[in-house]
C-alpha cells in the first residue's frame, strides 16, 4: 500500500506542475488555459499606432508590474502579473491571469477581460470546501440517526462540533476572499498599465 500511495502522490504533484506551467506561460496555445472566475468589459479609443507597432519584442509588451502578449491568431491578450522565485511579495495559491478578447469598431477598441486561475488551485478549493460542508452534515446526520440528540450534553456537544465546522467553514471562505483580493488588485494594476499604454497611443 506504501508504493501506490507514494506514487499516487508523485503524480499529483506532476499534475499541479504542469498545470501550473500551462497557466503561468505566454505561449499562444495556452492563453484561454484556467478556471474562468470574472469578466468584465470595457471600451477604449482606438489606438492610432496597430498592434504589430505596440507588441514589438514577441508580440509583447513589459510593463512596470507585469506584461502582456498578443495572441495573433486567436485575436485575444493575455496579461498577467511578474512571477518573481524569490520575491519579498506575499503570493496565495489563487494567482490571476487575464485573457483578453478584443474587437475594433469604428474608432473603440472593446476589451472583454476574463480573469482566470489555475485548474488545481480551483479543484483543490472545491475538495476542500466539500470536504468542510460534507464532513458537518455527515456528522450531524450520524449523529441524529445514533441518537446523539436524546440528551441535553448530546445536543450540546453537536453545537459544539457544528460551530467548529462553520468556524473553519468561515476562515476559509475569509482566506479566499482575502487571496482574490489581493491577486485582483495585481492583475488590474497590469490591466491599468496596459490601458495606459493604449492611451499613450490615442
């Protein structure tokens, strides 16, 4: 049993590797790749310089916090923070990217911005917060058909149980919505940067 454990191990990790280098990577065949979580759209004035002028280098542009490449042949942008191996910054394991789908009309350049993280992390999350959810109400429904709630310390002693459920329920919920905060407010500062450039070129 030691030998499938370990090796069911190794290859779960092979697998959030790997999803994790698709997610992070600019190749063009992997700038839809991710968990879509938001969208949002936005209308800018139609750059005077094209495309192929903007997105010099690789067909990407570095910019102050991140960099963004253009995805030809998919008619889409992909952007996405600077990950740094040994940075001093606090990183979560929900990193965003954002894919870009763009369109011209007339003189406006209409972006439809979907936020995106890894296939894992959103995976791992869902488990997780099954896991919480499923584990509190297996319990309490058990305990019911044992008959735990004859007596006032068994009624007392699921409360109990149940509040440490929905305790640790709420710290993840916090933790979740503390990581996408703070990986939300990175990506639109390199979606601003980018704007920004557009803007320059008006």
């Amino acid at each position: 049993m030691l030998l499938p454990g370990i090796f069911a191990i190794v290859m779960g990790l092979v697998l959030i590797i790997g999803d994790w280098f698709q997610f992070t990577t600019l190749k063009p065949w992997a700038c839809r790749y991710g968990c879509p979580l938001a969208r949002r759209k936005d209308s800018l004035p139609k750059p005077k310089d094209s495309f192929p002028r903007l997105f010099k280098t690789h067909n990407t542009i570095p910019l102050p916090h991140g960099v963004a490449r253009w995805v030809v042949d998919q008619q889409a942008i992909v952007i996405r923070p600077y990950y740094k191996m040994f940075s001093l910054r606090f990183r979560t394991a929900w990193p965003l990217k954002g894919t870009l789908d763009y369109c011209f009309l007339e003189d406006q350049l209409e972006l439809h911005v979907s936020k995106r993280i890894p296939w894992s992390s959103a995976i791992l999350t869902s488990i997780w917060l099954l896991f919480v959810i499923g584990g509190t109400l297996g319990f309490v429904t058990m305990y019911a058909m044992d008959g735990g709630f004859g007596t006032m310390g068994g009624i007392f002693w699921a409360v109990g149980m149940i509040a440490l459920g929905l305790l640790v329920l709420a710290g993840g919920v916090i933790l979740l919505a503390f990581a996408y905060r703070l990986e939300d407010s990175r990506l639109m500062q390199v979606y601003e940067e980018l704007r920004e450039v557009f803007g320059e070129s008006t």
